[in-house]
C-alpha cells in the first residue's frame, strides 16, 4: 500500500498548472463507444481513475492510441467484449459505460460499480432515465445490474425524462443514451456540473442535438449516427481548488496557472466566508501570502455555514478542503455537507492532529480556528479527503504519513510532483517498509 511521507510547518511558494478535469474525462472516454469513427481527446490527466476507464475501454474492444502527454485517440469499430467485474467495482463511473453501450448495442450487464465510500450512492436515477427511454433495468441476487432496449430493433425511443435528483453521472448516462434514441428527449432536473457540460459539447462536436447545455433542463434531438471529433477536456476545478485551500493554509503564496475563471464565482463565495481570496491573472489566480484568515460572520452577525449544493452551489468535493482551510483561519464556522452522509467523518483524523472541530452529526461540524497542527499517522479514505490531509500535514508541524495514497492519486495527476515545485517536503512511499524514520 503506497504512503506518503510528509513535512509541514512551512509556507509554500511558487507556481502549478491546473490538469484536466478528471470529471470531465471520464464520460468523454465512454462516450466514444457512441460512433466508429476516431474520437481524439486531449488534456486527459495521467490519473488511476482515467486508466482503469480506458482499461475497461480497451476490453469493450475500443482501440486506444496514445498520442502525446494527455491526448488519446479513441475508436470502436465494433463492441466485442463485456465489462470485466474487477474493474467495475474499481471505480464508480465505471457505471457511464451503460449509456453508450444501451445506446449502441440494445443492451448492458455490469458489476455494481465501486469508487469512494463516502456514504449512499443510489443508482435508482439511472433506472429512472433508462426506463423512460425504453429500457427494461434489473438487479440480480449477486447484485449484478442487466439493462435491455425493449424497442423496435434494441433502439431506445425518446421521452420526457424527470431525474428523481440532479445526479451527475445519471444525467450523464441519459444523454448519452438519448443521443442515438429515436425523437426528441427531455431530460429534467438534470445536473449542470461543468464535467456534464463538457460531455454535451463533446457529443454536439459528434453530431448530437443537444440544447439547453449548462441548465436543468436538456432537450435532445436523437440522430442515427454521430461522428468523429477532436476534443479539449476542461480544467479541473476541484483541483484549483484544493491547490487554492493548500496555499492559504499554509500560508504561502502560490499561482495557479490554466484557470477557467467562469468556474470560479461559487467557490470563491465559499473560501471568502473564511477569509481567503485571490487576485485574477491572465487564466490564472494568485493566492498571496496576506490573507484577512478571518471568518466573516452573516450581516446578522450569525456564524456562517459553508455547504455545499449541486452546481451552481459549493461543489461537495471542495467541501473537505475548506474544512482543513478553516482550521487556520480565526473564528467559527459551520461546515454543513448536505449531500453525502460519510464525508465528514475524516474530521476525526483532523482533531487528532489538533483541530478543534465538533462534528454535529453525519453530516455537520464546527469547527474553530486557528489551531496548531502536529503531524501524525493518517490514512485517506477517500479522494477528496486524502487530498484535506495532504493539505493539514503541509500544515501542520513535524512529520505526517498518509496511508492509502492510491486514493488521492485516483483523482490528482502528479501530486507529488506538483507540491515539489511549491516547495513542499513530500515523499512517496511504494509501502510502509519504505516509510523513513
């Protein structure tokens, strides 16, 4: 199991650049099952997530071809495999691939899909979807999923689709399988998520009818065939801002460079209820070394609450990084993580190292601020709550080890690398018997 080795207590200074959105990435690879032409996509992010979906890929029959740092041609002649079981339980977006293989071949078997445990995550949205479009979906004693085009020659028909929630990769699922449905669909309370946005613009570029992009509701005209195309995935945003979150708590001052500066307004909402801000560069923001680090209370005078909402609220993933960021500001704020019912429970790992935090419930905690980290034994538990103790042990004083690396980097290109050049003392250790001492 790899670690990493960290020595905080220091400021760090210096520049990165933002990688591709791995949420984006991930239904753009699947969806290039929907034609047989070539589909190339660039500022793909060197991640674990991204070659377990293009491992998965490549056994669908899809032929993959590098074809330079982040770019990949993608072309399925012919869908000549089924998904392999341990790769689906790898990962959750494993579950995208049912869309474009509905879609094209009529029919879907699939492992439950795996990924972060981060509390329930229902895949009844996706039946919901599938179902209106003229799907029959089940779920087998072994909890295997098997969905079947009911339609005339294993073709969908289009329909009016209401989401039961704003699920990103449900939304994502029925577009791709609306595209080459018969007539017109209309999806919903559908998510909005700059990731779904990008899926949308990928299969317009392919020869999809899509309207309505980057709002709740989408209207799609079914086509018989879509084409190849060239594609740029987006910047990460939850990249940008976690590197923004490890800036102001430790203090340093750092600029992030290949910034989309429209992805930025509700996060910067979130970070200023604490005190932090940024200057805009030319696609890039600054995160200098003086900061207010102050909460700022409501104009009631009430403690604020950051929480987090689907997009365009505060994005979920961010909210264990401006959990850690607080823990260095001065005042109290409430963090409330409305959607996932086990995130927060990372937080007991960060009042090990110190932080005066109460965690309410499941789904709420206090926390307190500035507080003086010590370094300690970690272990992440998921992707986004790695990341928050890679940030409190940068912060923190003397030596942290996070156990369970793999988690982080399912979802950050380079980590390591990228901290290097900010000054960061992090190591990475293949196992524990390579930890120093």
């Amino acid at each position: 199991m790899s670690s990493y080795t960290i020595y905080g207590g220091k400021p760090l200074f210096g520049e990165i650049t933002a990688s591709g959105n791995k949420n984006s990435a991930l239904p753009c690879i699947a969806a290039a099952l929907l034609t047989d032409e070539p589909i190339q996509l660039r500022n793909i992010p060197d991640i674990e997530d991204v070659q377990v979906m293009i491992a998965i890929a490549k056994a669908l029959g899809v032929k993959v071809r590098p074809e330079g740092t982040g770019c990949f041609t993608f072309q399925t002649l012919n869908i000549t495999g089924d998904i392999p079981e341990n790769l689906a339980k790898t990962i959750r977006a494993s579950i995208l691939f049912a869309g474009p293989l509905l879609a094209r071949t009529g029919k879907v078997a699939i492992a439950p899909p795996g990924g972060d445990v981060i509390g329930l995550r229902r895949l009844d949205t996706h039946f919901i979807a599938f179902n209106a479009l003229g799907a029959v979906s089940s779920i087998k004693d072994d909890q295997s999923i098997s969905i079947t085009a009911a339609g005339r020659n294993g073709r969908l028909q289009g329909n009016a689709v209401f989401l039961d929630e704003m699920s990103v990769t449900a939304t994502e699922n029925a577009v791709m399988a609306a595209v080459l449905a018969r007539g017109k669909t209309t999806i919903t309370n559908a998510a909005s998520e700059p990731h779904v946005q990008d899926l949308c613009r990928l299969l317009i570029k392919m020869g999809a009818r899509i309207a309505g992009v980057g709002s709740n509701l989408l209207i799609i005209e079914g086509v018989d065939k879509l084409h190849g195309a060239d594609f740029s995935i987006g910047p990460d945003f939850m990249e940008i801002g976690s590197f923004i979150g490890l800036a102001a708590a430790t203090q340093g001052e750092v600029t992030i460079r290949g910034v989309d500066m429209n992805l930025l307004p509700i996060i910067r909402g979130g970070f200023r209820k604490i005190g932090i801000d940024w200057e805009a560069g030319d696609n890039a923001v600054i995160v200098g070394k003086r900061q207010n680090r102050k909460v700022q209370p409501d104009i009631s005078g009430m403690i604020p609450k950051i929480d987090d909402a689907p997009w365009p609220g505060f994005p979920p993933d961010l909210i264990s990084i401006v959990t850690v960021a607080a823990t260095q500001t001065t005042g109290t704020v409430l963090i409330h993580e409305k959607m996932f019912e086990s995130r927060m429970f990372f937080v007991d790992m960060l009042i090990r190292m110190g932080a005066r935090i109460i965690l309410c419930d499941p789904h709420r905690a206090v926390v307190s601020g500035p507080t003086l980290l010590h370094g300690t034994l970690l272990t992440s538990p998921d992707i986004r709550a790695g990341m928050a103790l890679v940030i409190a042990a940068l912060s923190a004083t003397g030596k942290s080890i996070i156990q369970n690396a793999y988690q982080i980097e399912r979802g950050y290109e380079n980590l390591c690398g990228k901290l290097h050049q900010i000054g960061a003392d992090i190591s990475r250790n293949l196992s524990d018997s390579d930890i120093p001492d």
